[in-house]
C-alpha cells in the first residue's frame, strides 16, 4: 500500500487526471490512500469540474480532502449569495474566482447544495502516519481543533492562509504528547521557498520542498494556463508524493 499527497490543483483537470494516471492511483481498489490538501478550483478554466471529479473521489474511503483557502473563498461566497449579496471581490477577481463561480451559477439548486454541503464538511488537518513517522497535512499551516489552550496560532484561518517560512518549525508553539516528524502542506508554490534558500532566482521546473520540519507540493498549478506570465509558467507543474520513499511525481 503507498500513500500519495497533492495540492493544489486549481481547475487543472485535465492534470489531474493524468498525475492519478501516473501514480498509478485506483480509489475503488482501496489499495493507497490519497490525501488532497485543498485548492480544487479557481485559476483554472476546469475549476466546477475539477470540484465534482474531487467529490467523487472522495465518496471513496481511502480518499481524504482538506480545506484551502481558495474552497474557503468559495464557501463564503456561496454563503454571501443566499444572503443575496454579491461575493467578494478579492475572490471573484484578485484570487480568480470567477473562473469557479460563473460555472457554479450554471449548476442546478440541487448540485449547488451538494457543492456547499461537501466545502462544509472539509476538515483543516489531517494526521498521517507512515511507518514509524507522523506527519500532519494541513493547506498551510497546522490546526489542533479546539485541544489545549492554543491561541490564534493554529486556528482555521492559519491552517489556510499562513505563509510558513522555509526553516519554519510549525509545530514549535504546540506542547501536546504527539512528536510530529514533518507538516506536509501546499498553499505556498515551493519556487518561493527555493529562492529563500538559495538566496537567488532558481529558474528551473518545481520540485517538492523539502525542509527540516516542512514538506511543501505546491508546484505552481495554478499557472498552468497562463503562459504570458513567463518563468513562473515556464516552471509550472502538478505534484505528487509518495510518502512511503518520498519519491516525486510531476505532470504539466
């Protein structure tokens, strides 16, 4: 059995489907298990798409899929409409939303339903242990739940936004009886940790990220359809890790 963790996917279907294909990844078979850190839609013209193809794996018990910001965009927007007010701009266009929105507007009131109940029900962290090692998965930062007196340091909020350094320890404030090897997370495309370790621009394609107590894949999907943007195009890829031997996958 291998476990396999991706994020960040941002509409790329079409990706998507071909790294599942390279991993080698049947959810009927039951056989792996696959964690999705979140970040389904938006950038990408296939974002409703994607959404739907990610609730039909995740019917699926080896499959477990995680809240990023960009799903708690789109969920408090979809909480906006029903109050009959517009969503937010800094989704609909800064973040593009619309790309996810005008698709969604298109559903009918019953897969609309379906969409909010399923954004509802993402949790923010997941545990993974693999052999002798315990990770966390989170989008971006780790989250405890309501357990211990935590303070705004792992709340809901940082578990999606949170920009985590490279050397960053996430776990350094958290006192409780779990010894956490590594937090896996996306939300933050590793070139900008690449570069923060380097110093310098390291303008070659997206690999995995591999600190001392973070494991970042987010590869840069989201531009995958944005070739005027130049490098950050250029060295665009969609993830995948093994956890069992590390090993990469990528797919453009």
């Amino acid at each position: 059995m291998s476990t396999y963790v991706i994020s960040d996917i941002h509409g790329a279907l079409e990706a998507f489907i071909l790294l599942l294909s390279e991993i080698g990844f049947d959810p009927e078979s039951q056989e792996d298990e696959l964690y999705l850190l979140g970040d389904y839609a938006d950038w990408g013209t296939h974002s409703i798409e994607t959404i739907g193809y990610v609730m039909d794996l995740d019917a699926n018990p080896n499959v477990h899929c995680l809240m990023g910001n960009h799903d708690l965009m789109f969920l408090q927007a979809i909480e906006e409409d029903r109050k009959m007010s517009f969503p937010s701009m800094v989704w609909y266009e800064t973040n593009k939303g619309f790309k996810t929105w005008d698709d969604y507007e298109k559903l009918s009131d019953v897969n609309k339903n379906a969409v909010y109940d399923w954004l509802l029900s993402l949790d923010f962290s997941i545990d993974i242990r693999v052999g002798k090692k315990l990770y966390m998965a989170a989008h971006a930062y780790p989250y405890f739940g309501n357990r211990g007196n935590l303070g705004r340091i792992y709340t809901q909020k940082e578990a999606v936004w949170h920009r985590a350094k490279f050397d960053e320890d996430p776990f350094a404030n958290y006192h409780g009886r779990k010894k956490y090897d590594a937090l896996i997370m996306g939300h933050t495309p590793t070139s900008f940790f690449r570069y923060c370790r380097a110093g310098k621009i390291v303008n070659e394609p997206n690999t995995v990220f591999f600190g001392k107590n973070i494991i970042d894949i987010d590869c840069g999907a989201k531009v995958l359809e944005y070739p005027g943007i130049g490098p950050e195009y250029d060295n665009a890829r969609l993830a995948a890790l093994r956890l069992e031997d590390e090993k990469c996958y990528y797919v453009r």
